[in-house]
C-alpha cells in the first residue's frame, strides 16, 4: 500500500501514529494564572537533548475554551513551567481517566483519584505515584503547519525518582513497566528488556 496523506489512506482509522511506535507518553502536570491545575497525557512527546536537558510534546487539537489550544498549552503559554509525569502500568486507567476533553476548570487529578506533590524549581504539581517526573520551563512555543499544532520545547529543571526504583544506580524499568503509546486505541507495557553493546 502507499498514499499521499493529502488524499487520504481510505482505512477506517489513520495508520500513521500507528507505524511510529512505540512512543512515550508525556503525562503533562500544568498549573494555571488560576491557581487551577491540569493533567493530561500526550503521546507525540520524546527527550531531545542531553546538555541541557531537553523535553518536547505537541498538542494537537483545541478546546472551544481554550483559544485554539488546550488546557495544558495553554497554562504553559500563561506560566512558562510544566512537569512531565512517567507512565507506569499500575497508572495506566488513571491515566486514561485524565485523557478527556473536561472544561478548562475542572481538576484531573482529582477526576482520577490521583495524589499531588509539589515540584521543587517550578510552581505545578506532579503526580505523586509517578515512576518519574520532569520538572520543565519553557524554552520555546512553535506552531507547526496545520490548525491547532502546537510544539513545547522545555528544559529540565528538576528531576524526580522513586527511591525503589533505582538498583545499584540504575533506574530498574521492569520494577515499574513504563507505559507506551502505539496506534489507535492501543498501549503496549515494557517487560523485557535487552542490551546492545555499541560499536566502538
């Protein structure tokens, strides 16, 4: 099969967030000018840069009450700072929960059952029982082509881990089995894990 996307693929759902998988999940802690607090999980989300250390997620729709963005762009459009919370299986329906298009007040920690602790460089929330958590400040905004797509670019300020979580000063994926993205409706959880010695 080939298509060009401006024609269309003729398949009952696009296939091509699908084809790049797997993808981490971006689970974006915000807090607006409102003292209100956000939470929502973005799959077009990755680390770009070692030194210093970088994150970037785009937002890809809007919300009629958001000014063509959506909640989480758009507190980090008014505030500069959000936190980047890992995804563990055991968090995955919570997760999901906070995934819904909500009115700009409501709160999805609280939708989802979720505890907060407070960031240490910036003034948002993070989820308490994340594996991890990146605390973020703004480096830059870029619309990309097409209606409502938007890039964050941030630099890591702060980074969490659970204590447990790391054996012999290494972070023990299997102990909490990140969560990943794939196509439609589909997740996939990390379990087995190998090693390739790099040349040179």
């Amino acid at each position: 099969m080939f298509y060009r996307p401006e024609d269309g693929h003729g398949l009952p759902r696009n296939p091509f967030n699908a084809i790049v998988t797997p993808r981490p999940i971006g689970w974006i802690s915000t807090r607006g000018t409102d003292g209100r607090d956000n939470l929502a999980p973005y799959s077009f989300f990755n680390a770009v840069a070692y030194t210093p250390p970088q994150v970037m997620f785009a937002s890809t729709s809007a919300k009629d009450d958001r000014d063509g963005t959506k909640d989480s762009a758009g507190n980090i459009r008014d505030t500069g700072i959000f936190c980047v919370n890992v995804v563990s299986y055991a968090l995955r329906d919570a997760m999901n929960a906070t995934s819904g298009s909500y009115d700009r007040g409501t709160d999805e920690f609280e939708l989802a059952g979720l505890e907060k602790a407070a960031c240490e460089t910036i003034d948002c929330p993070r989820v308490a029982a994340a594996p991890a958590a990146l605390e973020c400040r703004v480096v830059e905004q870029i619309a990309l082509r097409g209606e409502a797509n938007l890039l964050t670019i941030g630099e890591v300020t702060g980074v969490h881990i659970r204590d447990e979580l790391l054996v012999e000063g290494f972070l023990d994926y299997t102990l909490f089995e990140p969560l990943t993205r794939l196509g439609y409706q589909d997740y996939s959880r990390i379990t087995e894990i190998f090693s390739l010695k790099r040349p040179g």
